[in-house]
C-alpha cells in the first residue's frame, strides 16, 4: 500500500481563498443608503457627508448590523419629532458623523429596553401620558415683607 505523503493541516480546504469572508468594510452603496435615510429623517443638521462617511467606513459588518442601525436611528428621529411636539422642544441629534462615532445607536437600544420613562402619569386624563409632573410651586412660611430700604419717613 502507497502511503499519502502529503501534510495534513486538519482543514477540510487548504486554499485560504476558498474560504467565504465577510468583508472588512460596508461598501460605498451602504453608505449611501445610509446617508440619503439620515438627509431624509435627521432631527437637527446632518454636518459634514465626508466626516460622516469616514466614520461609517470604520464600521464592521461582521460587528455592525445596517439595518439594525438603520431602524434604531429611524426610531431615535421619530422619539425626537414627538417629544417636540409634545413637550414644545427637544435637543437636535448630533452631526451623522459624530451619532456614527459613538455609536448613539446603542443609546436608543438601551433607552427602548429600559421600557416607559418613570416620568409617566397614570390617571383618567389619556392626554396627561408622559407629561412632566410639575405640582405647584410652595409658598413660603413667611410673612410678606416689603424690600429692605423702602421704609418711609426717617
């Protein structure tokens, strides 16, 4: 019998180009993608397109899911347009490149899994749901006085 004489390396394919790879980067359509959601949806100034892409170029797609991203920053824009329209204002988002950079997308995830603000009101009144409580501000204990160097006559 003819022995094999060749090595083995314990993998079933040797030819490392063979191998399915996912890429390193998002390519230049996902950005794109993503750029034309965020001109279309951003509640503030989107800032600087190169900056942005930039910043979206080191994501990884093995890491980073874009419609993870994409839903989570379609949810924060629409939490921002209701809360201005609710409460009369709400902070602008950061600049893209900068939401992008930090990651804000994982705020939103963990704002939405944290559930309900603790500011919610129960009661009959369906229109008083996540008002902001502000009970009457306490009148002081003390007499009325008049300001000091008022006193008449001396």
């Amino acid at each position: 019998p003819q022995t094999d004489t060749r090595k083995n390396n314990g993998s079933a394919s040797a030819d490392p180009a063979s191998a399915p790879s996912s890429p390193k980067k998002f390519d230049d359509e996902a950005f794109e993608k993503f750029w034309k959601f965020c001109r279309e949806h951003w509640f503030g100034r989107v800032g600087n397109k190169a900056q942005a892409k930039e910043a979206f170029n080191k994501l990884k797609p093995g890491k980073h899911d874009l419609r993870e991203i994409l839903r989570l920053t379609r949810q924060e824009c629409e939490y921002r347009r209701r809360t201005e329209a609710s409460e009369g204002f709400c902070e602008n988002m950061k600049h893209v490149f900068r939401w992008i950079k930090h990651e804000g997308w994982n705020d939103t995830r963990e704002r939405l899994e944290a559930g309900p603000a603790l500011s919610v009101i129960q009661g009959s009144d369906p229109t008083k749901v996540n008002a902001p409580y502000r009970g009457e501000m306490p009148r002081p204990d003390r007499p009325d006085r008049q300001p000091t160097g008022t006193e008449g006559g001396q």
